[in-house]
C-alpha cells in the first residue's frame, strides 16, 4: 500500500514584482507582512497575505538595480536588513518603505547570510572574503577573519546558547562564532555536502540543509548534552539540491526547507522524516522561505512569485 501523497492544491503561487524580478529572500517582518528581496529588480517587495483571492503587495525600488538584495531579516530596531551581494553592501529598509545601505571595510565582500544577534546588532556572512561580520543600527562594522580560505561562508543564524551559527558552503563545515568573535568550526561527515542555509530548531538544535548531498543535517548546540553531534538525514531525490531551512514553530517541530532543484518544498521532522510538497510552476527556483502571520509556509520563488503552502492538517 502506498503512503497518502500530500495535497498539491495547498500550494498556491503569487505573482511579485514581475516575472524578471527575482524573489529571493523572504522574511516575516515586525509589522506583521512578508518581507521579499527582489534580486534581479533591485527592489524590496512587502506582501500583505489575503483571502482567497489574492494577496495585497507593494515593491520599494533601491538605490541601485543592480546591488542584488539577497537574504533579509527583521532587525533589533523594528526594521528589515538585508544583504546586497552585487555591490557588497548592506541595506536597511523601514516598515514605511524607506531605505538606506552601508559599506562594508572590505571590498569586493560578497555578503550573503544576515541574522540578529543576541547583543543587539546585526551579524552577517561574506562569502568572498571568508569573514563573519557584525554591524550595529547604526552602522559600526566590526569583522572576524575565518581560521582558513575558501570557505564561503553562507547563512547564519543566532544559536540557543547566546552564539550565531553559520554554513561553509565550500569549507563542508558548520560553524560558531561568540558575540566577542571567538570562532569554532565542525566537519560534515559527508564530503562535498555544501551546506547553504541554517536555522535554529525548536529542539535547541541547529538544522542545515546539504545542497550538493541532498540531505538535512542537524547538529547539537555547545553546552548541551549532545555537544556537537551531527546528524544527516537523506532526502528521497538526492538531486533535489535544499536551499534554505527555517523552524516550524507548531506543536511538533521540525523545519521546513525549499528544493531548488527538485522545485519541492519539504519538512522534517525532530526524527528525520521527510516529506515533500510539488510546486505547481515547473522550474520555480524556490529560495527562501519563512512561515507567515497566517500560520502558513511562504517561499520566494526566483521565477516571479512566492508560493504559500497551507498548514497540512495534522
């Protein structure tokens, strides 16, 4: 007997900012609407879930089309902050819709990844200059050099012992870094995993996805009884090539996570098991993800929308 296949009509898609604009990043914002970077446009887009029919946007353009708005996240300060990876940059927007950027010591950085900390500033990753970052509101940036080269470090996120998190896409490493800078990396098991983004599970635990093994990882916080343990839990489709990772705050847990190759949006559970969601667009590119203020799972697809997966039914 086969399993039931999960609903595909719990997916719906909506346009945002045109079909060349590029939805990349996506974040649930402070004043309760989703929060979208425009990666090709160079626009930020704020989407207001709706009923049935729709869903209420708007976009901001930025100061350049072409600084590449790439991973967004609510601020200390009630605002959004966001990478801009083309013009190694960093943008604030407010809810109201206005923007400004800071520059960063080094050139040619490449910052990808950005999460607030737990010391009331924002910490980011450059991905060229193998660095972790930190910025505060109002724009001091302070840079902690990696213990190697090449690494290309990825997505971050603030841990639950008080540390930030990262993924070295091509160090094959999960990372750690104190708010004083002090930095530790961990091995991944499996060669060549390429680990990209990361979130921190409602089990106390960090979770990554693997986009060039095609699996979710989960490693112990420091300080915990499992201290450093890693777990892998392979994907049905090793190809399907897992993007981003987010928490799934409902009784449960797990996380969710996008499919970039195998245009899926999937779960995991605390135990590892796997299920997957079908986009109805082929080859949508999704990237992003965050659950929303209704409860539901939004992603940015890189086509020209974002797609919002209704909570299955338990």
């Amino acid at each position: 007997m086969q399993p039931p296949q999960p609903d595909t009509a719990a997916v719906r898609e909506y346009p945002v900012g045109g079909a060349a604009s590029g939805p990349y990043g996506i974040a649930h914002g402070p004043d309760g609407a989703l929060w979208i970077t425009l990666v090709h446009s160079g626009e930020i887009a704020r989407l207001v879930p709706g009923d049935e029919t729709g869903a209420e946007t708007r976009t901001f353009p930025l100061d350049s089309r072409a600084c590449g708005p790439t991973v967004i996240t609510p601020g200390p300060d009630g605002a959004l902050w966001f990478t801009r990876f083309q013009d190694h940059r960093l943008g604030r927007i407010t809810t109201r819709g206005t923007a400004e950027s800071f520059s960063l010591p080094e050139p040619d950085s490449g910052p990808y990844g950005i999460a607030a900390g737990p010391d009331g500033a924002l910490w980011f990753t450059e991905m060229n200059r193998d660095r972790i970052g930190r910025i505060t509101p109002d724009g001091e940036v302070t840079e902690f050099p990696l213990p190697s080269s090449g690494t290309y470090p990825s997505a971050i996120v603030q841990g639950p012992d008080g540390a930030l998190w990262f993924t070295l896409n091509q160090g094959n490493a999960v990372g750690r870094v104190t708010v004083d800078g002090r930095i530790t990396l961990h091995p991944l098991p499996t060669p060549g995993a390429a680990p990209v983004g990361i979130a921190c599970g409602t089990d106390g635990a960090l979770w990554f996805v693997e986009i060039g093994a095609g699996a979710v990882g989960r490693i112990a916080a420091e300080d915990g009884p499992e201290e450093g343990r890693i777990r892998e839990f392979p994907l049905p489709d090793r190809t399907a090539r897992p993007h981003a990772i987010v928490a799934d705050p409902e009784p449960g847990g797990g996380c969710w996570f996008t499919e970039w190759g195998g245009n899926r949006l999937g779960h995991v559970s605390p135990d590892g098991r796997i299920t997957e969601y079908p986009l109805p667009t082929p080859a949508a590119e999704p990237h992003g993800l965050a659950v929303g203020p209704d409860g539901a799972v939004w992603a940015a697809l890189e086509t020209g929308a974002v797609a919002r997966l209704a909570r299955p039914a338990p």
